[in-house]
C-alpha cells in the first residue's frame, strides 16, 4: 500500500502531525509519500515528490479546507481517497483532529472506513473558450472592483432566468455548499446530492439562490458594457474576463474522493452548528 502525505507548510504544529503520520505508516509497513513543500518543512526532511505527481491508495492531508482544496485541485489523479487532519480554523471538509490521527489510520488500513464521492464544476469562457480548473466548492463570477457591482444575466439550459445587478455570482457543489454559498445565503445541500447551486451574491433583487440539477448547463454573461469581471475558482485560481464575456458552468467529469468515519450530519453539527472547541 502506498499512503500520500500533504500539509500546510506554516506551522510547526503540523510538521510534527506530519512526524507523526509518517512515523505510524512506516511502523505498519506502508510506503509513505511525503510533498516536497511538507517534507522541506519538516525537522529531518525525507524524501519527496511534487504534489501533481503522486500515485498513491490514499492521501493524508493535514491542514484545514484550503489544504484540501489545493490538494483537489492540483492533483493529476483526482480519484484518490483523502483522510482530512484537521488543523485549520474550520476543517469542514477534514474527517478528524490531531488527536484521532493513529485510531483513524489504523481503521482505513484495516478498510474500515466509508469513502463519500463528491462532485466537482467545470467552466469555461464561451467567447475565448478559455477553460478553468475544476472547483470541488465553488466556481465564482465576480467584478474586478470590490466596490463595484456586475449587471449580469443568468441563464439555466438556455433558459434566461433573470437579469440581475449583484456583486457576483456562484455556482456551488453540495460540497461547497457549506462554504462561500452559505455565507451569501445559499442552502446546505447534502454531498451525494446530485445537484448544483446557483447563488448571487447581496443581489440588488428579491432573488437569492436556485438548485438545479447535475445535467444543467448554466451560463452567467456580463452585460454591462465596460464592467470587467473574474473567475475565481475555490479561491485558489484567478482569471480576468472582458465586459460582455459569457461564462458557462457544468458537472465536471472529476470527482474528489474522501474517506468518511463520521456521518455528514455530524460533522455539520461539529464544524459548523456548534462548532466545538478542542
């Protein structure tokens, strides 16, 4: 067996997570992968290999939601199975804390474990088919000034929907439900769910959110004519697109694997509800 692991690399409480991980998997035999940027921040560096380029059972990441979503986007095998350490400010998409590391490894090495499948957006420029890497949360329209709104039209399989002014628009994964759509007013959606969310964002309108199905093509143009926009896809990956440029959104091909011990209900009321302290 061959166990990846990935880490934030700014803070010594997680090298020595990442100590520890490393220590229990060779103790049991496993061939352990360490990334280049977690091995360099470790005491005693051990050999690496750059995050795209891991081929391995499972990934171990220790961080919070944006180590996971970096890991999501950059890995060339999206299908690997991810453990979530928790170590960041809200770990929603993490499975455990520090604590629980060697229990849980023991588990998932025994295969006791349940792996939760979860969808990921793809999109592209309609007028320069530019494409952007696909989003495990969330795909983002938004203007190129802060303070500035986007007049922008939506669209559903072709369907106009509305025109609206708003500060942008998104369209969310029931993954990413519980992230950026949540706090501009979108619903929960359970993972597995098989459905995508549309949200504007402090939209000038009574109109919030919509949940459409995964088939759905939907399509966001700026229709102001000198108003620029970007896409931002988690947060991570960042592009300019002209005014009157169309974006189009869909299911992607690509799905994010995670290994689950805990029900999805419980982890909203641990990170989320009544998030506790530990």
């Amino acid at each position: 067996m061959r166990i990846g692991v990935v880490s934030r690399p700014d803070r010594k409480q997680v090298a020595d997570v990442v100590a520890k991980v490393v220590k229990f998997l060779e103790s049991r035999g496993v061939e352990t992968i360490v990334e280049t940027d977690t091995s360099l921040m470790m005491d005693s560096p051990v050999e690496s290999t750059d995050l795209g380029s891991i081929d391995a059972d499972f990934l171990v990441t220790i961080g919070g939601d944006g180590t996971i979503l970096r890991t999501a986007m950059l890995l060339n095998n999206p299908g690997i199975p991810i453990l979530g350490v928790n170590m960041g400010s809200r770990g929603f998409l993490t499975e455990i804390f520090p604590d629980e590391v060697e229990s849980a490894l023991e588990s998932m090495l025994m295969g006791d474990y349940g792996v939760e499948e979860c969808i990921k957006v793809a999109s592209k420029s309609l007028d320069t088919d530019d494409t952007y890497p696909d989003a495990l949360n969330e795909v983002l329209i938004s203007s190129s000034m802060p303070s500035k709104m986007l007049d922008m039209r939506l669209s559903i399989d072709g369907v106009h929907i509305m025109d609206i002014q708003a500060d942008g628009a998104m369209v969310a994964t029931p993954t990413g439900s519980t992230a950026y759509n949540l706090s501009a007013g979108g619903p929960i959606v359970k993972p597995g769910v098989e459905a995508m969310i549309l949200t504007t964002i402090c939209p000038y309108s009574y109109f919030r959110s919509v949940v459409v199905p995964t088939d759905s093509r939907i399509t966001v143009e700026l229709i102001k004519p000198r108003a620029e926009g970007i896409v931002i896809a988690d947060g991570r990956e960042y592009a300019p697109i002209k005014p009157l440029s169309t974006v189009e959104i869909w299911k992607s091909e690509h799905t994010t694997r995670f290994v689950r011990f805990k029900p999805f209900y419980e982890r909203l009321e641990r990170r989320l509800i009544f998030r506790k302290v530990r």
